[in-house]
C-alpha cells in the first residue's frame, strides 16, 4: 500500500527517518564499497535498495526489534517503499509478544458441543447439521499477522458458502464442472471452498501468490493444472481479472477469473440440491509429476470414511482443539486439519503458513493460547522449530494440553523427534505425544495412524541380514551397525496393508517389499490420467511406491521403490550409509547419494558413494575417501565399488531437499560426474561428421551469420535426440554424464575452446556452494561442461513450467527459486538451505540475472545465507569469454574461447546475517579479480 500524505503525516515522517537510517545500515552491509546512494522515504526497497527475499526478512527484524511492533507479513510483502513500511510500523500493534502470547483462550468453554454427524454423507450434509443444530458456536480460529484472531461460526461458514454458491450459479453452468480456488488462507477460501461444492461444481485447490504483483507469472504457472481440469472458473485475487484472455489462451475451458469482492453480493444459493456421497468433492493435485499433472479424484463418502477412520483410531471429539499452520491446498491441511475438525465439531485455530515460516514460535505459542490437543506437520516443522526458535522466545509456554503431534507427509526422522521431544519436555510436551503417521493423497490423508500415547518407535534391525535378504531380524542393543527405522502406526479401521514381492505375492511380517494398501477411501484414480490411474492399481490393491516392513503390526517404511540397491543377492538401502558418511566432518552433511550402478559384465549392481565435501587438495580427498571406503566397509559389511567425492550441490535433489537417486546415478553413469567419453560422445562425433562438410562451405561464403545457421543447425539435429535420451536415460549419473559430453561436444564442434582452471579445488566441494558470475545464456552450458563433477543448478521458477526446457532441467535435478513472490522466495531459500545442511552442491548465479554491458552486478544474499547458516564453503567461479561468443539480447553466436575458473573455497565465520555478509564479499572480490571486469556495484550501476 502507499502511505497517504494527510493527517499522521508528522508521526509517519518522524518514522520513516528511523527506517531510513536503518535501510542506509542494512544497504552498507549488503552493498559495502558501492557509492553510497541517496536513501529517502521514496526509495524502493528493491528496485533502488537491492533488498532481496532475505534481506527483507532481516529488515523485517531489525524494524521490529526497533520499533517493538509486530508486522502484517502479508502487507509487509506488499511494501514497495520506506514511505508505506512507516505506515505499517504507525499502525502496528505495539502490543509486547508475551502480552498475548501469555493469554489462555478457553475454546470449548463458549457452548457445549454437539457429536458428530455420523448420518452425514457428503461434507455439505456435515456442514449443513452444525449450522442447523449448533450456528452460533465457534468453527474457526483465524489468527491474524499480530496475534488477533477472528471467530467464524458454523453459521457463517454456510452462509457465506450460500453467498459465493449463489454468485456462481448466476454466472456459468457450473455444475458437475471443475473451479479452481487460487486464494490464501482466510474466510474468501473457506467460503469459496464450500460455495464452489454447494453451487454443484467440483472445487480445485491451488497454491495462492503471495505477491499479488506477480499474479501473472504465477498462473502462467498452473495453467497445465487448470487445463487437466478444464475448470470452467478461476476464484482468486482482484489482481487477476485482467488476465482472462492470457489463461483463456493456455485454458480452453475457462470463462471467467473472478476475484472474492465479486462473489459477496449474491442472492444466497437454496440448500434443496445436496451432493451424494459418491459424487467427487474435489480434486487434490500432487506435486512433482514432471508429466501431465496428477489430480486425485476423492468422492465425498471416501473422504468422510477417512476422517472418520483417524478420528476413531485418534479418540478426536469435539473437546479437542486443533492448531493448524498447514497449507489449505494440500490434503494435511485440508482434509486433516480443517474438514476433519470441521466433522468433529472441534474447533480449529487456523494460522497461515507465511506466519509460520516466518515466526514458527506462533504455531507453538498459538498451541499454548488455545489449549490445542491435536497438531500436525511434516519433519521440516519440527526441525525448522528446533533450527529458528530461540530460548528466549519461549519463556512461559506451556505445551502440556498437546496430546498428539502428527509428523507425517514426508519421511520422518527419528532425530528430529528426539530432538524435538527433549526440547519441548522442559514445556510440557509429553514424549507420548509424538505420532509419526503415514499416509498418502491418493487416500485422502491417513492410512496408518500409531496407537494413543506410545510415542516415538523405532525398531533397529541387523544390517547384514536386511541387506541380504531384506529380512528384518532386530538388533542387539550394542550393535552399533544396525539399521533403524520409525514406525509409522497400524492401518486405520477399515484398512488394510500389505508387502509384496516383485511377483505380487504377499511377504510374511519383518520381510520387505512393496507396500500396498486398500480401504475405503482408496482413490478411484487421476483425473483425465487413465496412464497414470493404471499404473495405481494392482488387483484391487493400491501401491504407494514405497518399500516397507510389517512387524508387530506396525508399517516400517523403508524407501522408495527406486532407491534400493541389489548387489549379489544383497539388499542395500542408502539412508543409513549417508546418514553415516554425512558425519564425517569434511562431508556435508545430508549431501550424500548412495545408489547402485549396473555392472554390464556381472549383471549386478555396483554401490557407488557420492559425497559433497569442501576440501580441494589432493592429500586430503584421498584421506578423506579412504575414511569414506571403510566406515561403508564396516557398515556394510562389504567395500563400496566406487567413492566419488565431489564439490558442493553436485547431489541432485528434489524441490522439498530428497536425494533424487536415481538422478544421480544417472549422472555418474553418463559421465557427468567424471570426466569420461563414452557412446553418447561418439555419437555426437557421428553427428558433427554429417555437418562438418556443410560447415566448411558455409564459413567459405559467409561470417557471422552462417556459422549462426550452422550452430543452430547442429543444435537442432543433435539437441532433440539428446533431449529423448535425457528424458529416458534412467540414472542421474548416467544423464548428466551424457549431458556433460554431449555439452564439451557440442562446444568442440561449435569451434569454442572451453579451459579449465583449478579443477583440482572442485573435486573437494561436497557440500559448498558454488557462486558464478552471470554474463550470458552459456554460461549454464559452460559450466555444466566444465565442471568434474556434477552440481545442482539453481534457476528461477520460471523454467520450471516450460515444457521441454522444465521437463529437461528437472531431469537434470535443478532446484528452482522463485524470484517475484516474497514469502516463495523465502520458502525457496528455505529450501536451498535444507540442500546445503543435506550436503548437496549447488551451483547459484548471485547477480540473478544478465546483462549486455560488462560488469559484475549486485549479489542476493540468499545462497549466502544458506551456506552461513550450514558452516558450508563458497566456491567462487568465474566465466569468461561466454559474454563475447553470445551476448544478451543477441542470437548470432561467434567463435571464441570459454575459460572457467575455480578459486580457493571461502569457509564461512559464523552462521549469522553478517558471517552470510562476508562470504558474498569475498566471493564477488575473487570473481572481480578473475573476470577483468567493473564492479557495477561499487558504481551504482
């Protein structure tokens, strides 16, 4: 917002002074020997200041520790200019954090409650009995940015509904058609929710911008979704109406965006038509398909089944309370946080997630407040609360009223819930508590759920067996090899699960296979995806892709099914040899990928141990890999065929920080771990052969422009076949080493030398993150050609929905960054920092983006931060040449010469903001020294 210049304008003023002694101090550390600029109420925090995501949120502390306030995030996000953060700190409630923090809210005190509606079948019946029975009693908890909350009834979440319905149904025949939901957390969702079903249309959640700037770019990105969907409406901000014509060209079915305000004014819908419980609720779409999107089909009765199901198994009534931070459009939040309290008559206190990435101590605090008995989140939470809360911030809380703490969606750690246990202890938290689960989409939450109050299990087994012959016999307490796994509870009431062989036939208890399940609330499939919906199904069973054991009762997921490595006859899974290497000191710790390669000779597999690690000198890799070969000796009881120690971010990753495996077996396969020729090479020999002689008459007769066509024609013979093969070369070794050698081909072939420099410090940055200069669109080529071992590159979010550059990248184990949405562009800093605390490589271009002219721009910090924060080296690189041979804004490419160099790895001296500080400086002063070129930065440019 822009703050107005009327009355209050001396206050404002008075305050927009300390900001902008504040925005000067911030700028001199993040900008230090630049010219210093001229900071006044006007300037704008990012286009003039270069305050990027995380540097916003560090202007979001020191304003609040200066001040004593606490600000909205939402409109924090939206200030463009110190003008409109005055007017946010002059409205902000000055209120201290223990005044409400300390504030015990009775939540079931209001009314008594009544039960369920065990009758109901679909959730509008649902609704509609706790509006006709109970209205006035208390649904929702919404918790604003400041610790304010606003109430919403039962009465006011249906009459909303009618409302929205009822606007719907004046507009377009929506009835049996998909609508998708772009909105965030508050009462224009959950009546939008609710309205879409009341009006008979099938609502489609989706994740909301958060910076309603950058409403644009972020639909181009759910296009594919809302196109699998044919969704016939689009309900999100007012931002978005003008943008009709854009998705209308990428979404045939869409008639219409609509934002809230236009769905407030409406006649409300009549309740006469209900839905049944066999028609879909809705559609809930999964993440990471690099294909045609995943949209699971959940029907009303299949999604009361399993909420009645967790609700049996976890004793839920309506005296319990649940504190929710999880997101509405995915299933945890969705399904198990709100419908599920929404069932049960209990009350929910419901936070956004922005609030919670940002400050996690409100979701504990809101725990206390509000008398919250039931909780959820995936691992991340748990450890993201034991990484970013401090001491001081929880003097006085009391977590003795939570009775379950549900740690599921993703693997859980027995680590992190000790950890988080043994904290929390000193708070009340009862080490019963802890309830890892496990579940699915494609069964609308929950499939298995632990008993009440047994807390953390593990059982640790015996290596060698389970290896051999994925037996799990359990250990002897002094067997300091074992393995260890979480149990993740018995099948819900009405479930079933089961292991099974390769062959589909059923395993007794302790012996792993894959796991499958069915119940009743076992999806019908993916929407418009019968592939996909085939592949699902095994004679009425339903496979999770997961491996796993049965024991006592209990599931004990293993891995995935694509992480298993078979070597002579013996099982052998990765997540205890990397957890155990990622210990060594010189190794980055969760950045090691253990996989198995196929010996074409024996037809076995061999153990390859992939490593990140920050050393460079030659004495110290091969220590370092003689550490690495025998603690896997002793581990497994046998050698490791091949140890690859490699600099920070080569480990491929998925966008949440798992280890893609396969991936990187594919790029050791391939060579791209290693400097090796092989079949991929000669067939671009073969191809360049086929144009050599047409290359020699066209440089004959022309320059510039017919070794364009040339390049361009080599391109486009040997890009798409490389494409094909990237897409389905199984092994992330084995496709990036096809991609580095085809890439040095292609150079070769394209007449550009490329040189290497200090190759030698790469091969010991395993877990550093490595910083290059930005100077043109070969620069990622360049590198990817240069480098001797494999790096995951970080690029901007916009790729990633391009078709078959998105597809090709995510193969190639790219992390993507959003640039443009604040609270995205932190999450993603969140997630490059879980990368590099993993021990994963990344590869990061700090200037952002290029230009024509040369000269080094000014460095985001958020890589930085992340390498800080893990006590992770920065390896500075610097291109050269690749700004002559293609420069921006130019598709003429020229002849010339590449010379990537590689320095000396920076050791971060701290994990604060300025330790973060002190690797960007002396990154971009070793990069100034290599590339010969202005410090833009330094100049103001």
């Amino acid at each position: 917002m822009s703050a107005p210049r009327a009355a209050g304008d001396a206050i404002i003023d008075t305050c927009t002074r300390q900001l902008v002694s504040i925005a000067e101090q911030l700028a001199a550390e993040l900008h230090p020997g630049r010219n210093p600029r001229r900071v006044g109420a006007d300037s704008e925090l990012e286009r003039e200041l270069g305050f990027d995501s995380l540097a916003r949120v560090e202007l979001l502390r020191r304003v609040e520790q200066t001040f004593g306030v606490r600000l909205s995030e939402t409109a924090f996000a939206g200030a463009v200019t110190l003008r409109d953060l005055a007017a946010l700190v002059n409205d902000a409630d000055r209120a201290q954090p223990a005044a409400w923090r300390s504030l015990r809210h009775e939540t079931a005190s209001e009314s008594p409650a009544l039960a369920a509606p065990e009758a109901a079948q679909t959730l509008l019946e649902v609704l509609s009995a706790h509006a006709a029975l109970q209205p006035a009693r208390t649904h929702i908890h919404l918790l604003g940015e400041h610790g304010d909350e606003q109430r919403i009834s039962y009465a006011d979440l249906l009459a909303g509904a009618r409302t929205v319905a009822g606007a719907l149904l004046t507009r377009e025949p929506v009835q049996g058609r998909c609508i998708g939901i772009m909105l965030p957390t508050g009462t224009d969702y959950l009546f939008s929710f609710f309205g879409a079903m009341l009006a008979g249309a099938i609502p489609v959640p989706i994740y909301p911008p958060t910076r309603l700037t950058q409403i644009e770019d972020h639909l181009r990105r759910h296009a594919r979704i809302l196109a699998n969907a044919e969704a016939v409406l689009l309900v999100a901000p007012r931002q978005a109406q003008p943008l009709t014509r854009l998705l209308g060209a990428q979404v045939q079915s869409l008639r219409a965006v609509l934002c809230p305000e236009q769905l407030r004014d409406a006649a409300p819908a009549p309740l006469a038509q209900l839905a049944r419980g066999s028609d879909t609720a809705f559609l809930q779409y999964t993440s990471g398909s690099t294909g045609q999107p995943k949209g699971v089909v959940l029907s009303h009765a299949q999604i009361l089944a399993n909420i009645r199901a967790m609700g049996e198994r976890a004793q839920v009534s309506a005296r319990d309370c649940f504190v929710s931070w999880l997101p509405l459009y995915h299933d945890m939040g969705l399904i198990g946080a709100w419908l599920g309290s929404l069932y049960f008559a209990m009350p929910l206190v419901l936070m956004s997630p922005l609030q919670f990435l940002l400050r996690p101590r409100r979701w504990l605090w809101a725990i206390h407040r509000y008398h919250g008995t039931l909780s959820a989140s995936p691992n991340f939470g748990y450890q993201l609360c034991l990484d970013k809360i401090a001491d001081a911030d929880l003097h006085g809380l009391d977590l003795g009223s939570w009775r379950l703490a549900f740690n599921g969606a993703e693997p859980v750690s027995a680590q992190t819930m000790r950890a988080f246990g043994a904290r929390f202890a000193a708070f009340g938290l009862r080490p019963q508590a802890l309830a890892p689960v496990y579940g699915l989409a494609e069964s609308a939450v929950g499939v298995a759920f632990p008993p009440l109050q047994r807390g953390l299990v593990t059982d640790r087994v015996q290596r060698a067996v389970f290896s051999r012959r994925a037996h799990a016999l359990p250990a002897v307490a002094d067997d300091g090899a074992a393995l260890e796994f979480v149990a993740c509870g018995q099948p819900l009431p009405g479930y079933e699960m089961r292991v099974v062989d390769a062959g589909g036939r059923e395993l007794p208890e302790r012996r792993e296979g894959r796991l499958e399940f069915r119940g009743p609330s076992a999806t019908s499939g993916y929407f418009r995806n019968p592939e996909a919906s085939r592949r699902l199904f095994d004679n009425g069973w339903l496979d999770t892709g997961d491996l796993a054991y049965i024991a006592g009762g209990d599931v004990y997921p293993t891995s995935r099914v694509k992480d298993i490595i078979i070597r002579g006859g013996r099982n052998i899974y990765p997540y205890e040899v990397e957890a155990a290497v990622g210990e060594l000191p010189e190794v980055r710790k969760g950045c090691v990928a253990v996989f198995g390669s196929t010996d074409p000779r024996s037809g076995t597999e061999r153990v390859v141990v992939l490593a990140e690690t920050r050393l460079r000198e030659r004495e110290a890799l091969e220590q370092l890999r003689a550490r690495v070969h025998a603690l896997c000796t002793d581990l497994l009881d046998m050698p490791p065929d091949d140890v690859v120690l490699t600099s920070p971010r080569a480990i491929l990753k998925t966008s949440s920080g798992k280890i893609r495996r396969a991936a990187c077996r594919e790029l050791y396969e391939r060579g791209q771990l290693e400097a090796r020729r092989s079949v991929w090479w000669q067939f671009a020999r073969l191809g360049a052969g086929a144009l050599l002689p047409q290359w020699r008459r066209l440089r004959q007769s022309s320059a510039a422009r017919l070794y364009a066509v040339y390049v361009y024609g080599l391109l486009a013979l040997t890009l798409p076949p490389l494409w094909l093969l990237i897409m389905l070369t199984p092994g992330l070794a084995r496709r990036w080493r096809l991609t580095r050698a085809a890439l040095r081909g292609l150079f070769r072939l394209c007449g550009i030398s490329l040189r290497v420099r200090g190759a030698e410090f790469a091969h010991g940055a395993r877990g550093a993150v490595l910083i290059a200069n930005h100077a043109s669109y070969l620069d990622s080529p360049a590198l990817a050609a240069a480098l001797p071992l494999p790096a995951s590159f970080v690029a901007k979010e916009e790729l990633r929905r391009q078709p078959l550059i998105g597809a090709l990248l995510r193969r190639l184990n790219t992390q993507f960054v959003e640039r443009f949405d604040q609270s995205r562009s932190v999450e993603a800093a969140g997630r490059l920092a879980h990368s590099v605390r993993e021990g994963k490589t990344l590869l990061v271009f700090p200037e952002g983006t290029l230009q024509r002219m040369p000269g080094l721009q000014p460095f985001h910090v958020g890589a930085f931060s992340a390498a800080a924060a893990n006590r992770a080296a920065v390896l500075p690189i610097a291109i050269t040449g690749t700004r002559s041979i293609l420069r921006d804004g130019s598709w003429l490419p020229r002849r010339g010469a590449i010379t990537v160099t590689l320095s000396q790895p920076i050791a971060p001296q701290g994990e604060d903001w300025r330790a973060a500080l002190a690797l960007r400086d002396g990154a971009r002063t070793r990069l100034l020294d290599e590339i010969g070129e202005p410090d833009l930065e330094a100049l103001g440019a």
